[in-house]
C-alpha cells in the first residue's frame, strides 16, 4: 500500500499545473462541451498515456538499469526546464 500511495502522490503532483491540466481546464469552460465528457476524455487519455508508459517501461527495464534510467529521466526533465526558461 505505501508503494502505491507513493506511486499516486508523485504523479498527482506532477500533474498540478502540468499542459494537460490547463488544457482540460480550457476544454472545460466551453459550454458546448459537458464538464463529465470532458473528464471522462481526459481520464482516458491519460489512462492511455500511462499503459503506454508502464508498458515501454516495463520492456525498457529488462534491457536498462533503473538508475540508468533514473539519470536519462533526470536529465530530460532539466533539459526542458532550461529549454522553457530560455525560449521565455
């Protein structure tokens, strides 16, 4: 159970704020859309983009160490922190 909340606190987090927040927040305040279709689509995109995130990275972990893994993922999140600072 503490893997799990570990799991959904992270990524709940990462979430805040995030593009795909704010889109659905715009999504939402168009009227011709309803608020339920528009979290029932955002649910299921994201569910999707998570199965193909466990999926790849189950494959990719046979194959690359996790810390490996760890310093690729590290080094993206800063190289587009410095790539949004800069395009700003």
């Amino acid at each position: 159970m503490k893997q799990l909340l570990t799991v959904f606190v992270t990524i709940f987090l990462a979430e805040l704020g995030d593009k795909t927040q704010l889109a659905t927040l715009l999504y939402a305040t168009d009227r011709k859309l309803g608020r339920w279709e528009v979290f029932g689509a955002a649910t299921a995109a994201l569910a999707l983009s998570c199965l193909l995130a466990v999926l790849i990275g189950g494959q990719l972990g046979q194959w690359v160490s996790p810390k490996h893994l760890k310093i690729a993922a590290g080094i993206g999140f800063i190289a587009v922190g410095i790539w949004t600072l800069w395009r700003g």
